[in-house]
C-alpha cells in the first residue's frame, strides 16, 4: 500500500471498498452521505488519520475513525486496515441485519413480473 499525507475522500473510500467505484462514492459525498465530524463535506477534501467519518452507502451505515490513508484499492482484508469501526456502529449494523432477516422487503419474494396466473390469485386474494 501507498501511504500518502494528502487523499481525497472520495479516493480513499473507494480504496477501503465502501464502494466500488470512486464516481459512487463521489455521488454519495454530493447527496451527504458521507460527513466527517458530523459536517457534510466535499469530494476533494483531504482525509486526515484519526477522523470519525459516518459512511451511508445505501445498504448500510458505518461509522470509522480512519486508521491509516491509502490511494490505491488492495484485497479486502488489507482495506479492512484503513480504518476502525466504532463499537456502535458495529452493534447497530448488526441490529440492522437481524429486523432484515425478522422483516424480509415484502417484494423479495417476488421475481420478476407475475404470471396471468399470479396476477389472478393476486386479484382473488384482494377480493
């Protein structure tokens, strides 16, 4: 790995593989997903060592606090490297995980479009 005193954010989340590609996590800093210290903040801002970065890349929340600064994206293990997830953070995508597994999305089950069939027994069971 490359260690650098100056990498943008958005380099640097993609290169911790919270996303797969620098123009995601770059959309995600833009809408204010991704807040340093509790401030929205803009791609091109430098990452420092030891910041709390709250991270929402759509399927979950991550709270870091950022351990070492890299450029380059590696092996997810060495990633894992680049940062520490707080203890709350931890429990709460777990507790996230758990009411996905207890309250599945209604329409998970459901795939594609319905056959005549399906839309019949649909409309039947409306009635």
């Amino acid at each position: 790995m490359m260690e650098k005193d100056n990498v943008r954010i958005d380099k640097w989340l993609w290169a911790a593989r919270f996303f797969k590609t620098r123009s995601l996590a770059t959309d995600a800093i833009d809408r204010g997903r991704v807040r340093i210290d509790g401030e929205p903040i803009k791609p091109s801002r430098a990452v420092k060592v030891n910041e709390k970065i709250a991270i929402d890349n759509g399927s979950d929340r991550w709270e870091v606090i950022v351990a070492a600064i890299s450029d380059m994206r590696g092996p997810a293990p060495v990633a894992r490297t680049l940062y520490f997830e707080t203890d709350e953070s931890v429990s709460r995508r777990e507790n996230d995980k758990e009411a996905r597994r207890l309250f599945p999305e209604p329409g998970s089950t459901i795939k594609g479009r319905p056959t005549k069939r399906d839309r019949r027994a649909l409309s039947k069971a409306g009635e």
